[in-house]
C-alpha cells in the first residue's frame, strides 16, 4: 500500500494523543499513527522525493501541524507533543471515528491561524480552537499551488524554529545569537563576536567588533523568554549601553515586545528589536540551523526552440 496523506494521520494521531493527556515524544506518535494506519514496513521506509525525510514522520508531522493550528494540541518543549484541554475534550465529544468532513474541516479549516509560541506555564497562548474558516475552492495553476505550499513551508519551519529556540538552555541562546549575526556580516571573523553573559555581565551577553583594532562595538542582549519583554528591560539595557559609552546595541528575544518597549526604543537612538519571529525569519535566510533543498522544476526554453533566431 501506499502511504496515506497527512489528513488521515490526524485522528490517530489526536486519540493517541488523548490516551497520553501527559505528552508524548513526537517519534512515538509517529509510530503509533503507522501501527493505527496498518503501514507495513516497507511503507515505513519511503522516502520523500527530496530524499531528506521517512514520508510517514513527515506526513505525521503535518497531521499535528493542523492539530495545533485548530487548538487541539501544543508543543511544550521540541519533539514533545501534548494535548491541549479542547483537544481532549473534542476527543470525548467525538467517541466514534471522524467523519470525512470532520477530517477535512481539522486538515484545511485553520490553515489562516498563526502557530504561537508557548508562553512561561508551558501551554499555548490560546488553549481553544479559533472558529475555523475553510477555504473557498478554487482552481490554481500548478505554480501558484507550488507558491503557497512554499510559502505554508517557510510559515510551518518559522514556528518550529520558534519553540525549538524557546526551549534551549539561555547559554546555547546565546551563542545562537552571536552566530546568526556573524553569518550576517557582523565581525571581520567569528573571534570579533564574544559571549560576555553572566553575572556582572551589566545586562549585556556579546560584543561584536566591527572593525580589526575593536574601536566599533555592538553590544547584544539575547533574552530566551517565555514571557513578552517590556519597557523595564528595555530601559536597563540602555543603561548598560550608557555604562559601556556605546552607541549601538541589539537587543534579540525569542518572544515579543510590548508596545511600551517600542516606543521606548523609537525615543531613542541606536537600539534595534528583534522578536522571535524576526529571528527564525533570519535564520532561515541565512541558513543557520535550516538545510535548504534545492527542486528542480522543467520548464521549456523558448529561446532554444525559436528557428527563425537561429
């Protein structure tokens, strides 16, 4: 058999999930899926075309993207899912085997909800399923269905991106940081950029020399938060820079700002923000921690077929 597609991972994989209401590793949803899908061995070991992947964990894998995206499940810490209180509840509300229409409303009725990152108790910000919107059918052009599903790929590795970062020890946070700004161009080499967090660090984690002899410095705060950083944290900061007579810093958070801490920063010079969705974003850009995988797509050259230019 062929393995399925990834709306019919969605039900064995949520009452797997509500027989563990504690959390499961995500690898062994993947293999409870295929026992409930009846895939064979064989089946277990297909590859996506791109080669990089096991088709079953990678359909699996999306199964639980639309759980969340419906607010069914959450992903507390990375490679951990967990089922939320609605979750659990849809599942006692719903004893008998989902209908086709049921499925196909979990598997393309929230695709326009924005995955959240978990915030300081564990759970997601919002524990309720949204009301679902399904889309209007229409027919699109293969390069347009190859535009949106590029495009629902970048959105689905920005959010893990974000839990993944939300969920590394602040020391490796760090790090992160100062590698991602020297793939960025920051430092003449990655000895210019230096990890200072720790006590009596004065609120500042890195220095980046900008120049060979250090006379141009950016200093950096990276905040692995659950919580959104406020104006208090912006002001201390500042301070830090004021102690250090630096003109430039960047201050990097896996979360959000409030609009308190916004506004601060537009009243003042030299301090630039970046959330934790900016992050991924630049991550992604600069591959750091992403591998990128290159699609070939035919297309006819027109010039070589034109006899009249030739």
């Amino acid at each position: 058999m062929t393995v399925p597609t990834y709306d019919q991972f969605i039900e064995p994989i949520l009452r797997y999930l509500a027989q563990h209401p504690e959390g499961v590793l995500a690898k062994d949803a993947h293999e409870a899926a295929a026992v409930a899908l009846h895939l064979s061995d064989e089946d277990r070991t297909q590859l996506l075309a791109s080669g990089t992947q096991r088709t079953y964990k990678n359909r699996a894998g999306w199964a639980h993207d639309r759980l969340k995206r419906a607010g069914l499940s959450a992903t507390p810490k990375h490679a951990f899912w967990k089922p939320t209180e609605a979750g659990l509840a849809f599942v006692k509300e719903h004893p008998l085997p989902l209908s086709d229409e049921e499925v196909q409303k979990l598997a393309m009725g929230y695709l326009g909800v924005k995955l959240k990152p978990q915030i300081a108790n564990g759970a997601t910000a919002a524990t309720t399923p949204p009301q679902s919107k399904m889309p209007s059918v229409s027919i699109a052009s293969p390069d347009d269905q190859l535009g949106q599903a590029v495009t629902e790929l970048r959105q689905a590795a920005i959010a893990d991106l974000v839990e993944i970062l939300a969920n590394v020890s602040p020391g490796f946070f760090e790090t992160i940081v100062l590698d991602l700004l020297h793939r960025m161009g920051y430092g003449a080499n990655r000895t210019d950029l230096q990890k200072v967090g720790g006590s009596g660090d004065a609120g500042i984690d890195g220095i980046i020399s900008l120049d060979r002899l250090g006379m141009e410095k950016v200093y950096v705060q990276a905040k692995r938060w659950q919580q959104v950083v406020g104006r208090p944290e912006l002001q201390a900061f500042y301070g830090a820079l004021a102690g250090q007579k630096a003109k430039k810093g960047v201050f990097i958070t896996t979360s959000a700002y409030t609009s308190q801490a916004k506004d601060f920063v537009k009243s003042v010079e030299g301090i630039v923000l970046v959330d934790g969705q900016r992050l991924a974003e630049l991550m992604i850009e600069c591959e750091l921690g992403i591998t990128a995988r290159t699609i070939k797509i035919p297309k006819i050259d027109s010039d070589y077929f034109d006899e009249e230019a030739a």
